[in-house]
C-alpha cells in the first residue's frame, strides 16, 4: 500500500489529488486522503530536507500509511470490504479545537464545498486570533462569553459573532459525535451559551426604486450594463441569487419558464428536492438574449450565460461565481449610491426586495415562500424587510375610518 498521486485528473493550479492505493490479488482500490500537491510539491514531499507546510502533508501521508498497513494485518481474511470499514469509519482522535477544524474542513473539501470550507477557516482564524492553542476543553459558556465581547469590542457586529460562531458550534458537534466531549461538556443550548442573531434590518427596496434601477442609464456591453442586467434578471427571477443564475443550463428554460433547483439546497435535500419554477416575461427574454453564449443556444447541457463552460471544475466555478458576484454587487453600489438609495445595493437586495414587493402587492406568505424556494415560512418571513412608512399610514388610517 502508498499514497500516490491521482494523474489522471487534476485540480484548478495544477494540483492533483493524493490517494492511498491498496493492491490486494492483483485488484486495486484508490481512496481520497483530503490532500493534494502539484509536479514540483509532490517532488519537494519525497525528499529528505522537506520543510514547512510540506514537511507536515509528508508527515501526514506516513501516518495515513502506517494506520492502513496496520489495519490491513489486523484483517484475517483481508477484504476491501472490511478495510473500509474498520479504518474509515473508526472513531478520529482529535487533540484540540484546530485538528477538529482540519477534518471538518478536509472533509467539506472532499464534497467539493469550497465556500464552506472558507467559512470555517475564517472562524478558525478568529478564535486563534483570540486564543491560541485553544483545547476542546477551554470551549465553555464562558470562553464563549468572553469571546463575544472580544469580538464586539474590536468592532464586529452582532451578525458577524453569529457568523463566526455557527461554525464552531458544528465543530464542537463534530467532536462530540466522535467521542471527543462529551454532552455534559457540550458548551450550546439552553440554560448554555445561546449564539445571538443580528437585528432584522431593512435590505429590501420600494416598486420606485426599483423603476429607478430599470430607468437608470449604462453604456451598452459595459460591466456596469452587465451588473445591472444580471441584478434585475436577479429581482425578476424570484430573487435567483448568482450561483444559481450563472449555473441555468438551456435544459433549465423553455419557452415560458425557467426551473432551477437552488445548488444551496442541492445537497440537503436529495430526497425532497424543490424545484423553483419562474415565468418568463420581455425584461428576462432580453436579458438572456443578450448575454447569452450564442455559439451553443439550446444545447441542453451548456450554460444559459456566456460565463461558466462545461470544461469548468468545481473550483474553477464557484472563483467565476465569485468573481462575478463581486464585480456586480461593486458596480450596482455605485448605481446605489448615485441614486442616493440608503442601503448598499447589493444582489442580496435584489433577493430581499423579490420577496417585500411580492408580500406587498398582497401575494400570500406561503407563495413568497414558495417563490423563494424556502422548506420553510419562517425563513421567508426572516426576508421580509416590513412595511415601509407610507403603507402604515394607509393601514392606520382603518383605525379612525368612522
């Protein structure tokens, strides 16, 4: 048995995956170890004066080696069954809070769930910032506590606590689920530190804002023209954030609807997936026409948006969506800010705004809900930003309507 690299396909810089192969009566099976390295790494691994970062992946792989060969004479017969089983799914020992957050994050990466990965390494970073050589032991209500305060006093929001809380919270769940706390010493919950949630504040836009955004003047092919296309296709299209709008594919649309499954939602809800049905109208067909990779119109599997292409990985796809979202969300605060609107307008606007206007204009809760594609109304209250001043006072007025 021996970790090698995965040649045969690689990974965005080049980087290919490293995995334990095991050769038994002439049959081979490969499995993912969560590391990865290119030409000049994997070289730089298999000598003798390796440092730094590359000294701990060389470190690690003659672990993974070791615990495997072990496990192998352990199993009498030896089968890829039993193997399996005994070394992937024993219990992992973990030493403290960043080994847990390195097989968390190792194995959202495994799932290719880059995004995610990222959240809990900025929360990781957070709390060493705070603590370092922080020990399963030290998370308790009052480290946690004390850690919202620090947070609060270097001038993080409420929000930003929860933002980098939730992921600790998985972690510690993470530990618990693999024997490494236990309940009693499980830190969250009631009568335990409760994570706090940020004040509902207005994100959603009024119908004259809105008008104001379609009236508003850009030179034809520019980013800016792009950003505002992409933010009203957003708006139109039952709030479809960025991801979703640059993953249509043409199977996706057909002559009056476009129908999408949220990717957010495409993994937790395998079994009961939902599926999002928007009508088209003359501002949406536009848009796709004139944005659209005409070269492959109507293939079922090409992209709707001359962006992403089916040569894309993961990695590469969710760096475009990225990059997109952040130059749209640049040029439509601009467009904010000289409309003299008084939130930053941002594609999650465009979303929040989706679902105001439609409570607004008397549409049911439940079709909001529905529209947004939210398992639950609740959510979609969460996205309703209120009534603004002018409609209290029409409803206020019922109260004196003698």
């Amino acid at each position: 048995m021996k970790i090698i690299p995965e040649k045969r396909s690689y990974k965005v810089n080049q980087k290919f995956s490293l995995k334990l192969r095991i050769t038994y009566k002439g049959k081979r099976k490969y499995y993912s170890t969560g590391l990865d390295a290119n030409e000049d790494e994997w070289r730089a691994i298999n000598t003798a004066d390796v440092k730094g970062k590359l000294r701990s992946i060389k470190n690690e792989i003659a672990v993974i080696e070791s615990n495997a060969e072990k496990c192998c004479q352990s199993l009498n017969p030896f089968s890829f069954a039993k193997f399996e089983h005994e070394f992937f799914d024993q219990r992992i020992i973990f030493n403290d809070v960043k080994s847990v957050y390195e097989e968390y994050i190792r194995g959202l990466l495994r799932n290719d769930q880059y995004s995610t990965a990222t959240s809990y390494q900025t929360s990781y970073n957070s709390l060493e910032k705070f603590k370092k050589n922080l020990q399963l032991e030290e998370i308790t209500k009052e480290f946690l506590q004390d850690y919202e305060k620090w947070l609060l006093d270097n001038g993080k929001s409420i929000t930003t606590v929860g933002v980098y809380v939730r992921p600790l919270r998985a972690i510690m769940n993470f530990a618990k689920d693999n024997g490494a706390i236990t309940q009693k010493d499980y830190p969250f919950g009631k009568r335990k530190y409760v994570i706090p949630t940020g004040k509902n504040i207005k994100k959603a836009l009024s119908i004259q804002e809105v008008k104001m955004i379609f009236d508003y003047h850009v030179v034809p092919g520019t980013m800016l023209d792009r950003s505002k296309d992409l933010w009203i296709f957003s708006y139109l299209c039952n709030g479809m954030n960025m991801t979703d709008i640059l993953n249509l594919k043409w199977q996706d649309v057909d002559s009056q609807t476009i129908t999408f499954e949220r990717e957010k939602t495409k993994r937790t809800r395998r079994g009961d997936p939902i599926k999002i049905i928007v009508l088209r109208n003359d501002y949406i067909d536009r848009i796709i026409e004139k944005w659209c990779n005409k070269t492959i119109r109507n293939h079922p599997y090409a992209y709707v948006f001359d962006i992403l292409n089916t040569a894309d990985d993961t990695e590469n796809i969710r760096k475009k969506v990225q990059l997109v979202t952040q130059t749209t969300n640049k040029w439509m605060k601009r467009i904010g800010e000289d409309l003299n609107f008084s939130l930053p307008l941002t594609t999650y606007v465009a979303r929040h705004t989706f679902a105001t206007i439609l409570v607004r204009s008397g549409a049911p809760l439940t079709f909001a809900s529905q529209s947004l594609g939210h398992s639950s109304i609740i959510t979609t209250q969460k996205y309703f930003a209120g009534f603004d001043l002018r409609a209290q006072s029409e409803y206020v007025k019922a109260l004196i309507n003698f």
